[in-house]
C-alpha cells in the first residue's frame, strides 16, 4: 500500500515563529505600457497590474508550436473593471462568443458588459453610450488603445464614433459608468438584451420612474437588473435589430436624455434572484458615495489584497506580471447571493443561509494552484466557496465537478489540511464519498468500470482523430486515482479508517494504463490489450487522453511519484524518459486548438503537465527542474509585445502558476498541504497568511539550491509543510551556480 503525503521529498522540522517585517522598495518602473507614475504611485502595487495581460493574442508560431488555421487560446482574460471574486466584472466587449469578449486586435466596441470569466460564458447586460440617430443592426463604436487605460477595479476608453469618453468601476454587486459626450450633444444609452455569450431567450427593460429602468436576462440562468440615472429619461425606445434562433425577432433599448454639458452617470445593480435585489444591492453599495470614491475604494480593496504578498527585487518586468497574475488570480469563482444574503440555490428555490454564495470553481483548470492560493490568501472567502459547493452537493445529492475529474476532492482536503474550519467537513466528505462510490453524470462518468477494472477501457476506433469523441479512458483513470488519493487524505483526518484504506488502495489505478514498453501511459481496451495503433505524440480531446497527448498525461501521480518512477527500471531510465518529455520536438503537423506552446512535448499552453516540470526533483536533480522552470516564466508570460499568454488563463490558473513559481514554492500535490521549494524570482518576498506573516528571502544568485532553513532550523531537503510555512519564521533559500564546486 501506498503512504499518505508522497509528495513529502524529504522531512521537515518546525521552528520557532518569527514575525519579520521589512519595507519594500520599490524602484520607477515602466511596466507593460504604463509610463510617468509619481514615486508615491510606485509605490502602490495596483499600479503593477495590467488587466490587458492575457487580451492580446500570440502570433508567433515558434511560440505556438504549429501554424494555426485560427486565433489561438492565448490569455481569453478581460480587461474591465472589478472587485475581488465579484458578482459584476463591468468589461468591453469587442466580440461576443469570443471567450471573455475583448480580443486585443479588434477595432470595435458593441458594448459594457456586466459579468465575465473567460469560458465563452457570462457577459450579461451589454450597454454602450450612443449619441445621434442609432443604428440598431450596428451602433459599435471604433477605439484605440492610446485612449484606454484599465487598473484594478477601473476601465476607461474613449469611443471614436460617437465622441464619448466612456469610465466605469465597480462594488461587488454594482458596475458604475460615468459616460462624457460631446458638449450638448443628444445622449443615449443602448442596452442590447438580446445578445450575451450565452443563448439569450427572453429579455426585458422596463421604466420604473423618471431615472430609473430595471429588467432581466434570461438564457442558461435569469440575470436581472436595476440602472438608475444621474439625468431624467426623455425616452425609451425599442427597434428591431435583426432576426435571432427561432425566428423570433431582435430589438434594442434606448435610453434617450436631453443634452447637456454634464458627464451621464449610471449605476446598475445586478441579482440572480430579482430586480428587487438589484435595487437593493444598489441602495447598500452606492448609495451616495461617487463615481471617483468607489473607483478609489475598489483600488483599495486591490490594493490590501496584493499587499498580502510583498516582493523585492526582480525586473520591473518580473514585477509587473508577478501582481498582474496576482490579481488575475483572484477574480473567479464570482459571488452570486445578494446583499441580503438571498441567493437562488441549485433546486431553484431563493434562500438566504449564514454564508456568501458563490459559483463553483473551474475545478479542472484552477484545482491546481489558483485555488491553494484562494485558501492561502482570503481563507474566509475559501470557506465560502467550499459551503457553496456543499450547499449545491446537498441540492444535487452530489458534489459539484467541472467539465473532468471530480477535483472539488483536492479542493477541499488540501483546504481542510492548510487549516480551513469554516465548512462542515463531515458533509463534505460524504458527497466527495458519494461522488466517488456511486457513478453518475454529476460526478464521476464510467465509474462502474473503474472500480471493477482499475482502469477506464478505451474503445476501439479506427483512425481516430484530434476531435474524436470517447471517454478519454487514460485521463479519467490517472485523475480518479489522484481524486481517490484526495478523498483518501481527508478521509483519514476525520476518523474514516477504512474508507481512507479503499481510497488509498484505489489510488494506485494509475498503474493500470502505464505500458512498460513504452514507458507512458497508454489507452487500454475492455479486454485488456493496448490501444493499437500508438502515436505518442498525437494529441486529442477525448480518445484516451482529455486535451493531451501520451506525453503530457503520462507523468501524472502527484500522489504517488515515488511509486511512478518505479515503474521504470530504475531512476536513470525515468531521468531520461523526462529528459525526452522536454527534448522531442513537437510536430507542427499535430494541430489541436488549445495545445500549443512547448518544450519539446511539455505543453504550458494547458494544464494538464503544469506540475511536470518538477519531475527531476525525484532524481535529485532540482537544477534541471529550475532550468525549465526558468524558461516557462520567462518565454510563456508576458509574450510578444508584452500583453499575451501562451495559453488560455483558466479562470486564474495559469496565473497562479507563476505567482508560485515565483515566490519560490509550489503545490505540486493541492490536496497535501505541502509545497515544493523552487528558487524565487525575487530577492524576498513577505507573505501574510492570516494573522502571520512569514519572509522567503534568496541568498545567492545560482539556481541549484544548496539549503533551506525556516527560522533557525535546517529544512532536510526541498518540500515545506504549510505549517512549517506559518509556524517556522524566515524561509532562507541558498543557492549556487550548477556548475560549482560543494
């Protein structure tokens, strides 16, 4: 039988708390576009964010990997305005159906939107300033990025057609515009209720009074509104727009008011229960305060939650993607429940519990690292998160997942093991036991044939294909083993013995499709035999692998990796199988739309080996894994001109990877509360976790570590438990060049 906590290198000791505080100095920068900032603006971390990191796309196919036939996945991040894990992300919309919307090259606005994420979901009552006659098949207006700017809780654009500088910000419920026109120009407002990412099949806008308008939209879920004017309404008009699925008919809203030299202000609250919530959410969050004291409340709140990590040293470059992956980490999951605490719950009941409701996290992606760092961060909002997945569990008789796996298990174990209280832990575990002991569609497909087989069987189909449709058997099997593990874990800390023995034991299924001739995983039929043919390197969404190909499935156990690398002769051959992980080139003829950007066969475009790098530290040979490590931060982030990803950000994930690789550690195992020690970026970084805090400071400007302390005491070897990171006092990082001499 495997033993719990594999990702434990070597041991620990824990030393005595040491509270260290030091100034951060931070020099002038000019950072990713933004120039001329006062020394007191220096020093405010807001001013480090670009929210256009991620917008712009990647063109270079050396970067890619192959010649795309289409834009590729590069960021889908939105640049609008904010507040942390908000129900309204206020953002522009240069095409909808386009991921989150605002794609960099575009020349167009058609609108504010009011949610988002990145998942081709959300953008929720979309609005637009408009002077003059409208147009109502085509009222967008051109921009240029020399007129907008975008910070932490703020956007602004100035819109050329119609002459309109356009402001907005945010509370957590609320988006405020704040729209100049032209001096006694005509002045509107278009609320285009027809259109979202999502299909939308029944809108409305009503006048209330003479500044107010309130209504819904209602597709895959009612969003309702309430928008209140600075000016009295002259008019609202309806004209048709075009035609939409189903023949029905399109139409527009427009809100007329009469000219004048005054800025128009409108505030929208937003609710997913009713306009009266929306109302009310406006009435609690705005209020009288003014559009300049939210926009400088919401760069505070930004502001105190960068501060919670502090960095010295580094590029300005380094800096300036280290707090925007920061802050883009912290957008999802979103709010959903009202300022009275109302939400509508999964049965579709409205309800109001001793919580803040959220929306499920985007567990395939962010299980990772974004939400470790959610529970390291803002634990409360953590906790929230997790009580808003059981609360949905309880409605469903299952825990949530999303989109593959079941990794609400590593969630919440990993949550409950960095010390989170705030959830029931007893009604957790018994929807993760269920999830993981009774198959069905809410949680774990081909679950019946796991448990008798050990292994999801692949089907026989003749020359599949990237979009080949099956059950991407090899995937399901490594991530059910590692979610087995999860359940295993939290199993133990609560008294389950012998459900924490099943699960363990279950947790070495993986072993099932490693073929040992080739040394990777590999499809298995229901009778046993490999998949044949076998084409390594081929990628595919669904047959055998989920969005990967052999390579870049085939070293997943953070669980157990000791035990994966015994599956190999001995450690000289997992060495070298690694060394072909990162070294054989990849073929620009395998072309699928999210896997791109590689190292040899590494992808960092994805996320399915974001932990792969790390691999070498099982045959002591952690400067190899800081050589790629180094690569990744700086080829993957901050590409082109300086606002692009490799990959789609997932919601926060692939951000988060490089805030911890960053500040020197990595959750190589989400579900232990461990992390890995790599080297920082940074000459010392103060973290603030809870009412703790705790200096990671580099000595030596090497990348092979030669030895880590925590307070005064030696740590034996390259892994920190979490306690030992909030408990133990300055974490000392020594390094070498790799080519010195001991």
């Amino acid at each position: 039988m495997v033993r719990l906590c594999h990702t434990r290198v070597v041991g620990a000791v824990v030393g005595s708390i040491v509270r260290v505080r030091f100034r951060l100095l931070l020099a002038s920068v000019v950072l990713l576009g933004f120039v001329g900032r006062s020394a007191a603006d220096e020093e405010r971390l807001v001013n480090y964010v670009d929210p256009f990191l991620g917008t712009a796309p990647l063109t270079n196919v050396a970067d890619i990997g192959f010649d795309p036939p289409w834009r590729v996945w590069a960021g889908l991040t939105f640049p609008g305005a904010s507040r942390p894990n908000a129900m309204v992300q206020l953002s522009p919309i240069t095409e909808f159906g386009s991921g989150a919307g605002y794609e960099y090259e575009d020349e167009v606005i058609h609108a504010f939107a009011h949610t988002n994420k990145g998942h081709w979901n959300l953008c929720h009552i979309p609005v637009l300033p408009v002077t003059g006659e409208i147009d109502a098949r085509d009222f967008g207006s051109a921009f240029d990025h020399q007129q907008e700017t975008a910070s932490p809780g703020y956007y602004q654009v100035f819109l050329k057609r119609y002459g309109v500088d356009a402001e907005l910000t945010t509370t957590l419920r609320c988006g405020r515009h704040r729209y100049a026109y032209p001096p006694m120009a005509d002045r509107a407002v278009v609320f285009n209720l027809a259109i979202s990412n999502e299909r939308i099949r029944e809108y409305e806008l009503v006048q209330v009074d003479q500044r107010t308008v309130h209504g819904f939209q209602y597709g895959r879920e009612k969003v309702c509104f309430s928008a209140r004017f600075n000016a009295d309404i002259v008019d609202v008009e309806q004209l048709p727009s075009g035609r939409r699925r189903g023949g029905r008919s399109r139409t527009v809203h427009v809100v007329r008011f009469a000219p004048s030299d005054a800025p128009l202000e409108m505030d929208l609250g937003l609710s997913f229960v009713s306009v009266e919530n929306a109302k009310l959410n406006l009435d609690e969050e705005v209020g009288d305060a003014s559009f300049d004291q939210t926009k400088s409340a919401a760069a505070a709140e930004w502001e105190e939650l960068l501060g919670k990590v502090r960095v010295a040293g580094g590029t300005d470059r380094q800096r300036g993607l280290f707090y925007s992956s920061l802050y883009r980490s912290f957008l999802w999951p979103a709010l959903r429940s009202d300022a009275n605490g109302q939400f509508l719950d999964a049965s579709g009941q409205v309800v109001s519990k001793d919580f803040d409701y959220y929306t499920n996290p985007s567990l395939w992606d962010d299980y990772r690292n974004k939400l470790v760092l959610l529970c390291m961060l803002t634990p409360d909002v953590a906790e929230n998160v997790i009580k808003s997945m059981i609360d949905r569990g309880v409605a469903t008789g299952f825990m949530p997942t999303f989109f593959h796996g079941d990794h609400a298990s590593a969630f919440i174990a990993g949550a409950y093991l960095r010390g989170l209280r705030g959830f029931n832990v007893r009604q957790a575990f018994e929807l993760m036991l269920k999830n993981a002991t009774v198959e069905s569609s809410r949680a774990r497909p081909h679950l019946d044939e796991y448990i008798e087989r050990g292994y999801v069987a692949t089907p026989s189909i003749e020359s599949p294909v990237v979009e080949t449709k099956a059950k991407a058997g090899v995937t399901k099997t490594l991530e059910y083993a590692y979610d087995d593990y999860a359940v295993a874990v939290l199993a133990r800390e609560i008294g389950e013995q012998e459900a924490a023995e099943r699960m363990l034991e279950r947790s070495n299924n993986y072993r099932n499709v490693f073929d040992p001739q080739a040394q990777l995983m590999r499809g298995r039929l229901a009778n046993g035999d490999w998949v044949e043919p076998f084409d390594d390197q081929y990628p595919y969404y669904e047959y055998m692998y989920r969005e990967a190909n052999a390579w870049q499935s085939s070293f997943f156990a953070p669980h157990d990796t000791e035990g994966l690398v015994a599956l190999f002769p001995d450690a000289a051959a997992f060495e070298r199988q690694l060394d072909r992980l990162f070294s054989i080139p990849w073929n620009p003829q395998h072309i699928a739309m999210n896997v791109n950007s590689f190292i040899g066969q590494y992808c960092h475009g994805n996320q399915p080996d974001h932990g792969f790098p790390y691999l070498y530290y099982w045959v002591g040979k952690q400067e190899k894994s800081q050589a790629i490590l180094d690569e990744i931060m700086d080829r993957f982030y901050g590409m082109d001109d300086g606002r692009t990803l490799c990959g789609m950000d997932d919601a926060g994930e692939m951000s988060a990877w490089y805030v911890f690789n960053a500040i020197g550690l990595y959750p190589y195992s989400p579900a232990d509360a461990e992390y890995l020690i790599c080297v920082p970026v940074f000459d010392e970084i103060q973290l603030r976790l809870g009412e703790g805090e705790v200096a990671i400071r580099r000595e030596g400007d090497g990348r092979k570590i030669v030895s880590v302390t925590s307070g005064s005491e030696p740590i034996a070897g390259l892994a920190i438990t979490h306690g030992e990171l909030i408990r133990g006092g300055d974490v000392l990082i020594r390094t070498k060049q790799a080519s010195d001499a001991p």
